[in-house]
C-alpha cells in the first residue's frame, strides 16, 4: 500500500522531514515594516496595539511583551508580528493580526495567547519553540491556494523547537499541505472540547508531530474536541517516529475522545509508528469516522522490533467506510526489519466496524514488501466490546504472518469471521471470576474463528460452547488452563487438555479428552441438572477429579466414551443434585460412565469422596455391558449382605435399622425433627416418600438445615413473643398507674400509644426471635377516693390492641400477631407506702409463613392460630422524704402466662405440621431503687433493679408431620436467669384535669434486651 505526504509517495511508516529554516529566515529578514503600534520596536519593551496597524517588528528585538487591545488590527504585509526570543504576545478579542507569508513570527521560547482573529496564507503562528493558546473565541484561518515548494508545508500553528499548543478556538486551513497544527520537536498538543480543526486540502493534517532530531522526546496529544479534514493523504492525527533517513524513537501519548472525521483517500483518522525503542501508546475514546478508499480509523505501523500500545475504551467508536478501509490497520516494516508487537485491547462498550475491508486488518506497502521470514508484526487483541463486519460470512479481523493472540472476554460482540493467519496463532477465552460468556464456534454457515493453531480457555470465569461444528473442519487441540469450560455444542474433532483448577463440563459432544489434574463435571457450571457429555477417548490422571452428580429418581450425570477409557487412579467425587419425585424402589444404581468399545477401562478411581450425608458410594468397573462403571449408593443404615455360612444355621430374627437421618443432627431441635422424618411413609408415589428422598440424597449441611427448619422451633419460641405482648400491656399499665394522679373528682379518660422491641438470643439450639410491637391502649379511672390524711386509692379499667412482628431468621420462620387487651389497675397510696397493680387478658391471632428450603426441598408453610394471655403487674414503693427528692427502695412482680390452642399447618404436604396445644408461663420478680422527684404539677423517676426470672425455663411445642406417625418435641431457646432493668418515668399535670404520662423500660439479661414504652394523656371531667 502506498501513502503520500505531500507531493511524494512514502511507506507507511516514513514521514518526510519538513525544515522551515530558509522561509523562517526570509520572514525574519523581510523589510521592516512602519511602527504603528506604540513603543517602537526594541529589545525589553511592553507594546500597546490599538486601532489599525501595519506590522511590528523586525524579527530580531527580544524579550518584547505585546498587547493586541480590542478592537485592534495589525495587519503586515508579509508578517504581521516579527519578534525574537522571549517574546509574548497577547491578542484580545475582536483583534485581527495577519500576515501574508505569517501572521507571527518568533524566535525561541515564544509565548502566544490568541483570542482574536489570525489570518494568513502560510502560517498563523510560527515560532522556534514555547507555548501558543488559542482560547474559545480565538481562530486561526490559513488560506493558501498557491503550491508549496517540496519539503516544505504550512500550518496554522508550527512549533519548530519544544512547546506546547493547546486549542479552545476554531482552526481552519485550505490548501495543500496546510497541517492544523505542526510540532516538530518534543511538544504537547492540546484540543479541549470546544476546540477544532478543520483543514482542505490534500495533504493537510489536523495535527502533526515530526520530531526526528533527537529520539527518546516526549510528545502528547490530548484530543477532546473535533477534528475533521478533506483531502487525499489528510490525516486527522499524524504521530510517526520515521523519517527517510531511517528511525528515530520517541515517547509519544495521544489520547482520544473527542471526534474525528475524514473525507479523502489514503486519509486515515490516526496515523501512529513505533520504533523498536518507542515508548509511545494510543489510547482512544472518542469517535473516528473515514470514508475514504484505503483511509482506516486507526493506522498502526510498526518498525523492528518495535511494540505498539493501543486501548480503545467504552467511549470508543471507529467506523471506516471506505473501500479497502479498516477501523484498525496494522502494518509490518519491510525496510525496517524485525519481529514487532501490536498489543490492543478492546473495552466494553467500544464499537468498530468497517464497510469494505475487515475491522482489523494487516496492509503491506508494494514498494517496500515485507519478508515474514525477518519481519513481522505478532498482534495480541483482547475484545470485550464490538467488532462488527455487514455479516457473519464477512471477514471481521484478518491477521498476517505474525503469531497472533486473539483474546476474546465474555461481552464481546463480533461479526464476521476471525481469520489468524499465517504463523503460529492462539484463540482465547478469558474472563474473571464470576462472568460467563457464550460463543458458537460456526455462525451460520461460517467458522467463528479459522487458521489458528491454539485454542485456550483461560481466566477464573465460564465459557460455554454452543452449535455444531463440521467434522471436515480441522480444529487444533485446545486447552482449559482455568475457570470452567461447557462443551454444549457437538464439535466431535476438538480434542482437550484440561490442566490443573480447570473444570470442563456440558451435555454436549467433543474429541479425546485428557485430565491433566483438572476436573471434569458434565453438565452446567451452575450444577443444576444432570447432563450427559460424550467424548472421543478419555484419559484422566491421579490428580484428575470426575465430579457426578446424582439425584433421587436414579437419575446422574454420565459420560459417554467414544474410545479407550484409561481413570489413572483419579478421584470420583458424587455430589447431590435436586431431584423431583421418587423414580422407584431402588433407584440408587447408576451408570456413569458408558463405554461403547469392546475393551475394559484402565485402571481404577483412586478416590471415591461423597457429599451426601446418609448414602455410601461403591463403584463397579465392570457394568452395564460388562465395560461400563456403575455407581451404587448405599444407605448408611443399611447391614452389609451377610456372608453364606459353610452349614446351615437356625434363621435370626431381622435386626430393627439403625435410625438414619438422626446420624447428621448435632442439636436436640435437629435430632427431634430427624427422627419423626426418618419415619416418614415409604409408600411409593407418596408425597412423604418424595420428602424422604430429597432428604436422603442432601449434604450434611443441608441436612441439618432441614431439620432445623422442619422442626418447627418458631412455634415454641412465639410463646416467649406472646407473653412479651401480654407483660407489655400490663407492665405499661402498672406504670401509668403510678404516675396518673389527678385532683379527685369525676371520671378521668385516658388514651396513649405503647410499644416495645425486644431480642431474644439463641442458645445453639434454638435461634434468635426478634418481636416488635406497637398499639395503642386507653381506659377510664373510675374511683379516686381519699384516705384519711395522706392515703387515696384509685383504680379503672383500661383495653387496647397491639399489633406485633415476631420473627426467627435463621429459621426463615416470621408471625404477625394481633392481640386485643382487656384489664385493670389499683394503686393504694398510705403515707410513704405505695402499692400498684395490674391485671390484663388477652386474645391473639397469629399468622405464620415458615419457609422449608434446603437441598431439593422448596416449601412454603402457612398457619393462623389462638392463643390467650392472662398477667399481672405488681410494684410496691416506699419512699422516703428528701424534701424535693425521694429515694424509694421498690420490689416488682411481673407474671404472664400463654396458652396457644392446637392446629394444622398447610402449603407443605408431608412436611406440615400437627401442633399440640402448649402453654408458657413467664414470670420475674426484682428489687431495687428509684429516685423521685416531684414539685408542683410535675412527678419524674429514675429506677435501676435486679430482676431474677421465674416461671418455666424453656418453651416447648409437641408436634407431629402429616407425613410421620411419631410425635417429636421442639424447643425454643433456653431461658436463663436474672438481670438488670432500668425505667424512667415522668406525670405532667397540664391543667388541673388533664395529665400526661410517660414510662420507659429497659430490660438487660444474658439471653434478652428489651425496650418499651408508652405514653398517655388523662382528662377528668
């Protein structure tokens, strides 16, 4: 393929060196022009440039400082600023300054800020070397109709020395080898998003960096804005390290994101080289669009042994529409010979595509051919995002002679065929852990991937093989060096080497197979399902793992063989699997391995590991037709057959089986519900003989997580919910009764809100219950009679409803209880003696969901029950006079008691339970103090007591399965004694008849934190 810059035909690889010396000096000697601007031209001086001017200076004054103020123009014939080294140059907005050979003109270590007009017909700012910056409102205009003499150009910014250029304004140049903007040393070039570039003419590049004078400089390029260009040969950006004479390697970084657009031909979007010592990259983000013959988004072109960086991020979008035009071209050095690298990655999210060529494609130069034997370019691409051809049947990357790498991650997206060329090439299937993808390795009726010598999966994550692939299609052996492999497709000539922490699984058809201390596990990576995976010959090592997964209906996973069969001493490893219905009396003999040859299987399992909790493996190697290996399962509970005795003996009576299901369970709870499940009803078809089964092919730790839940445990540890309720309404009660004196007289109301939230640990048997109520409670105060001097008594009646969440997590287990109250309260007041009750009773309903869900069992179990409270709250206070203050010694009594009526629960079948009526009793007495405060219409305390729990030490349930004759006891957590309380509580007398109260209480023990509260407001009328 040839390129042109300029006039001339190059490779692509070459940029010809462009020395402005001889226009710089005859700019700089041109006639000096009239001072219009004021001081006159000199070294050291500060310029002011006002109204209309001709040119300023003569090229030689140095360290001058120059103001274009508003409104202003200079306007030289040949140049419109000539100055020295040192200079700065400002020109403000609405300014004109132009020249018609420069508009400026400088020396070294020039420093320009435009934000006004510059026109000219060669250059808008040519300096030796420093900075220009063309703010938002600044252009720069290079109209040039005229031809250029050969090896030179023009440009409307051109540094020759080191400097930077950073582009907010517009850049417009027309004519022929006009560049935007020209660096030719170690630069930096900076296009913000309001910035652009716009050239026409052939040969006119937005940007170009050409610093072959010494290598090792660093140049970048930060494109954020746009850049478009119209004409052969008009690269959007030009970053080479070429030259004619030979190579020269620099550290150049260009970054992309904003857009770039190109209309000629030859006129590549980003045209970039690399020496073998190049320590450049491309990182691209924005949008690249060409449509013209043989203009590619991306031109890479690699010298000697040179490597070429390129990423193309999530915001990248290349598309080439011309014909013989790639998104991404690649290019190897025939007059630079050696073994070069292009490393390019392709995010999620980026996007190519190409009309008339493949994606990514390698070209070649007719002039300078390229010999594979000494030079080539080796391509590692890793796709995440798109590459995109019309059709499957298009060629979407078309690689050379190199040795290629083509790595694909699980959101790829490519269309077309993906050709590796000559040389040794390796197809990839990369991921991290956790992701997945799919490929077919034929779409339609074309090969996904073709002429590679190497197929791999690697990386921690899952692919999956789908389709059939033809067996007249050569495939090379592949490899799962990690993570998981499913063959689901029927591609009967790939042969696999799975190497050490690799898995390969699938129900589908693929060629010899050898372990090589990974795993094989027909089905789905999920392990949901058995599968059926047929192969060609299967050779496994002792440090292999065979991983089968059987389920109740007699029914496992299995390996067809389609040659020898050689088990090396491997691992057998039988894992559970969820199964649906019970498939026969004995459905616990599988073939796992089915080998269709007359020859036996080589060697033996070393290893037979087993999961399941109740079931003993064994393993035949003689099965089926006589060659098959048969896999038994055993219950653990089951005798060995007895041996023949050598005379006959008297018959012994059949010994009782050892219970089964028992043997998993470590806690009274699990070994209760084991035990009731061990008996569950065998008759075939039976619901129960379904639930047996599905028990009896679970882990250990499934296991004991169905008994825990099956056991019902919620059901007893709500009884400790219900008497949380009841003791809430008395308790809050006996409190305001306390606090709720008023002026005698009259019947005194009164209505508040009250709740609680309370956590009860487990004890390693029974889980954690977490109840939360809230409710509102209100009554009458019927009598408030006087006592001699300083006694009264007071009394009423009172009701409400509480609402309560009662749940048990680890227990999937959670009620809703509605409980309506009814009850009294006294309190007795004789001198500094002080004695308050109250008595309540209440009716609950509570509606419970408990979930069953462990190994194939998925049930949902639901039920509404009855239950009754009756308690009672008791304080006695004596209090002792402190004039404001009292310091009360106080015993408490609280006593509440929960009968829960028999019921059925449903939703599960065999696993519902049958309850049994049960009662709790719950009851603690304490003692402490309480200091009082009292003045006027306000009564406040604070009380710390040691309470010391009574009543029954742990709920119990009995209950019974649907689906089991035995009744079995569950138990909620133990509840262990004594702790500490503490209480505020605060009457308010608003007017003489209107009072509010407030209680809080907090309850602290080794196996329960309890908070409560209420508050009320009374009014006597």
């Amino acid at each position: 393929m040839i390129i042109k810059t300029r006039s001339k035909p190059i490779h692509a690889l070459l940029l010809l060196g462009t020395s402005k010396a001889a226009l710089l000096a005859a700019v700089l000697a041109a006639p000096a022009p009239a001072f219009a601007c004021t001081p006159a031209a000199a070294n050291g001086v500060t310029v002011s440039c006002s109204g209309a001017n001709d040119g300023y200076g003569t090229g030689t004054e140095n360290d001058v400082t120059v103001n274009v103020q508003t409104g202003a123009r200079v306007e030289g014939d040949k140049t419109g600023i000539a100055l020295g080294d040192g200079a700065h140059i400002t020109t403000l907005t609405s300014t004109l300054v132009s020249g018609s050979e420069a508009a400026i003109s400088l020396g070294e270590d020039a420093d320009v800020l435009i934000a006004g007009r510059v026109e000219s017909g060669g250059f808008g700012v040519l300096a030796g070397s420093g900075s220009v910056y063309l703010l938002r409102n600044g252009s720069i205009t290079i109209t040039n109709p005229d031809d250029v003499p050969d090896e030179d150009d023009y440009a409307a910014i051109n540094l020759r020395g080191e400097g930077k250029a950073s582009i907010s304004g517009s850049i417009i140049t027309r004519g022929d080898l006009v560049q935007g903007v020209h660096m030719e040393a170690a630069a930096e070039v900076e296009v913000t998003s309001t910035g652009s570039i716009r050239t026409e003419g052939n040969y006119s590049s937005g940007i170009v960096l050409s610093s072959f004078e010494e290598a090792g400089q660093q140049r970048m390029v930060t494109m954020a804005g746009s850049i478009s260009t119209a004409g052969l040969y008009a690269y959007g950006i030009d970053a080479r390290d070429a030259v004619d004479e030979g190579l020269v390697s620099t550290r150049t970084t260009t970054i992309h994101t904003g857009t770039i657009t190109t209309t000629g031909d030859g006129a590549s979007g980003i045209l970039a080289s690399f020496a073998p010592d190049s320590e450049s990259n491309v990182t691209i983000g924005g949008a690249i669009t060409t449509s013209g013959e043989q203009a590619h988004g991306l031109f890479i072109g690699v010298a000697g042994g040179g490597s070429a960086p390129i990423h193309l991020t999530s915001g990248a979008r290349i598309a080439a529409q011309g014909v013989n035009s790639h998104a991404i071209a690649l290019a190897a050095s025939g007059e630079f010979p050696g073994v070069g690298e292009a490393v390019i990655r392709i995010d999620e999210g980026a996007h190519l595509s190409s009309t008339n060529a493949a994606v990514i494609g390698t070209v070649d130069d007719p002039e300078t051919p390229v010999d594979p034997s000494v030079s080539r370019l080796n391509t590692h691409i890793t796709i995440a995002g798109t590459v995109a051809r019309a059709t499957t049947s298009d060629v979407a990357i078309d690689l050379g002679a190199g040795d290629e790498r083509i790595t694909l991650l699980p959101t790829y997206d490519v269309t077309g065929v993906i050709d590796g060329g000559d040389g040794f090439d390796t197809f990839v299937l990369d991921g991290e852990a956790g992701t997945s993808g799919t490929i077919a390795l034929i779409v339609g009726n074309s090969a996904r991937a073709t002429n590679f010598e190497d197929i791999r999966k690697t990386g921690a994550g899952t692919w999956t093989i789908t389709g059939t692939v033809p067996g007249n299609l050569p495939l090379p052996v592949g490899t799962v060096e990690a993570g998981t492999l499913v063959m689901d497709g029927n591609v009967a000539n790939l042969a696999l080497n799975v190497r050490p922490g690799a898995t390969l699984g699938g129900s589908g058809r693929l060629g010899a197979v050898t372990m090589q201390g990974g795993t094989l596990a027909p089905g789905s990576s999920s392990g949901a399902g058995i599968a059926t995976l047929t192969t060609g010959n299967l050779t496994l090592d002792a440090a292999s793992t065979l991983a089968i997964k059987v389920n109740d209906q007699g029914g496992s996973d299995r390996l067809v063989v389609n040659g020898t069969v050689a088990l090396g001493g491997a691992t057998l490893a039988v894992q559970e699997i969820a199964g649906n219905s019970f498939g026969g009396i004995n459905p616990f003999v599988y073939t796992i391995l089915d080998n269709d040859g007359a020859d036996a299987i080589t060697g033996q399992f070393g290893t037979v590991t087993n999961t399941l909790a109740f079931l003993t493996p064994t393993v035949s190697y003689a099965g089926g037709s006589g060659n098959d290996v048969v896999l038994t399962l055993t219950p653990n509970n089951v005798p060995p057959d007895p041996e023949e005795p050598e005379e006959p003996v008297e018959p012994e009576e059949p010994e009782e089986p050892t219970p089964l299901f028992p043997t998993a369970a470590v806690t009274a709870n699990q070994t209760s519900a084991a035990s009731a499940l061990d008996d569950l009803d065998q008759t075939e078809g039976s619901d129960a003989a379904l639930a047996y089964n599905q028990i009896l092919f679970m882990t250990t730790p499934q296991a004991r997580q169905i008994f825990d839940l099956a056991s019902g445990e919620a059901h007893a540890s709500m009884q400790y919910a219900l008497a949380d309720v009841g003791d809430l309404f008395t308790r809050n009660l006996q409190r305001r009764s306390a606090l709720a004196a008023m002026a005698p007289g009259g019947i005194g109301l009164w209505l508040g809100v009250l709740g609680q939230d309370s956590r009860r640990s487990g004890d390693g048997n029974a889980a954690d219950l977490a109840t939360r109520s809230y409710g509102i409670n209100g009554g009458v105060d019927l009598l408030h009679m006087a006592l001699g001097a300083d006694g009264s008594l007071r009394a009423g009646l009172a009701g409400g409803y509480i609402r309560s969440d009662a749940d048990v997590d680890a227990r999937l287990s959670r009620a809703d209880i509605d409980s309506t109250m009814v009850g009294g309260w006294l309190a007795l007041e004789s001198g500094a003696f002080q004695l308050s009750a109250a008595v309540g009773a209440g009716w609950h309903k509570l509606d419970m969901e408990r979930e069953l869900l462990a190994g194939a069992i998925d049930r949902t179990v639901e039920n509404r029950r009855d239950a009754r409270s009756i308690g009672v709250s008791a304080q006695m206070r004596f209090d002792i006079d402190l004039q404001s203050l009292r310091l009360s010694p106080i015993a408490t009594l609280d006593v509440t008691r929960v009968t829960l009526d028999a019921t059925q629960e449903t939703g599960a079948g065999a696993l519902n339970l049958r309850l049994d009526r049960a009662s709790y009793t719950g009851a603690r007495a304490g003692g402490g103090i309480e200091l009082g405060y009292a003045t006027g219409a306000l009564d406040s305390h604070l009380r710390v007591i040691y309470e010391h729990e009574l009543g029954d030490g742990t709920p119990l349930q009995r209950a019974r399965f649907d689906g089991s004759p035995d009744a079995f006891i569950t138990r909620g957590a133990v509840r262990r004694d004594s702790g500490v309380a503490v209480g505020v509580g605060l009457g308010y007398s608003l007017t003489p008849t209107l009072r509010l109260t407030a209680t809080y209480d907090g309850s602290f023990n080794q196996d329960q934190t309890r908070h409560r509260g209420g508050i009320g407001l009374g009014m006597r009328f």
